[in-house]
C-alpha cells in the first residue's frame, strides 16, 4: 500500500513539474524546489558552505532551463542529481582538486540571472535589519563569516547564528 502512495505522490509532483516546464515558470518550479536543495545541501555540508552551493545549484538548474534544456527524467531526479554533482564539486574543490568549469557557465553572472527573477532586497524582506546586513554581506558581497563578525564586532559564533535565523525566516516565507 506504502508504494502506491509513494507513486501517487511522485507522479502529482512529477505533473505540476511538466506543467511548470511547459509554462516556462522555471522561478516558480525552482521555488518549489528550494526548501529541498537547501536542506540536502545542509545535511551534507558545513554550515557556512551550505547557501553557497545550494545557491550553485538553483543557478545552474535556472541557467539550464532559460537556456531550453529538456531533460528525459522527471525534474525531481534532475534536481537530486545536480545537488549530488554540486556537493562533490565542492568537496572537490576543498580538497585542493582542480575543476574545469564549462566555458558557457564561466561566462555566465548568476546574480544576473536570478536579480531578473527577483531583487535582492525583496529576497531579504521579512528578515531583521542585523539578518539583512549579515546575509548582505555574505550573498551579495561574497564576505567570509570571519570577517563579518570583525567589521560587526561580533563573534563568529554570533554571525553563524544570525545566518541561521534569517536563512529559518527564508525558508518559511518560500514554504508558506
């Protein structure tokens, strides 16, 4: 019984993906989608590097379909395996490992891509003034934990519990 609702459950999800594809909703299907890649790449990686390649992941994922890319498996299974791809490239890259990166994504501005989507700030709403700074900082401006917490006066420990709670405020704003 167990797999007839497993199935029921993927072949639903696997119908509003197609029909999302087919409208080109690529920033809707991608939302859907997020509280999943986040917290995948959360479970498999340390904390401060987390948003970072789940970020990886949506541009990626976004830069594919803007482009035209179809896949033959259901857009769930793509988006497991590009987490999977993601969270070994950085392991790759922490372990010193040189990575080609494909000419046609090196030339790309993920934030281009995704500011057409939304703004910044309209990302941000709904966090503190403090979270806004921090996650500023660390999104938009490319700032290490450590030296956030040194231009803010705060500890590191601080700065890693403000992402924490802005990046909780995002993810129930994208669920709800």
């Amino acid at each position: 019984m167990a797999d007839v609702i497993v199935s029921g459950m993927h072949d639903a999800r696997d119908a509003e993906d197609r029909r999302l594809l087919e409208e080109g909703a690529h920033a809707r299907l991608l939302e859907s989608y997020y509280a999943v890649i986040v917290d995948r790449c959360a479970a498999r990686l340390p904390a401060e590097d987390a948003l970072d390649v789940a970020a990886d992941v949506v541009v990626r994922l976004l830069s594919e379909l803007e482009r035209g890319r179809r896949y033959t498996a259901p857009f769930r299974v793509v988006v497991h395996n590009v987490i999977g791809w993601k969270i070994k490239e950085h392991w790759a890259r922490r372990q010193g490992e040189p990575l080609e990166l494909r000419e046609e994504i090196a030339a790309d501005d993920p934030f281009e891509e995704i500011e057409a989507l939304v703004t910044f700030e309209q990302l941000l709403d709904g966090t503190t003034e403090l979270e806004r700074e921090v996650l500023t900082l660390r999104w938009r401006d490319g700032v290490g934990l450590e030296e956030i917490a040194s231009r803010l006066g705060k500890t590191r420990n601080a700065v890693d519990q403000i992402v924490h709670r802005g990046v909780a405020r995002l993810r129930g704003r994208l669920a709800a």
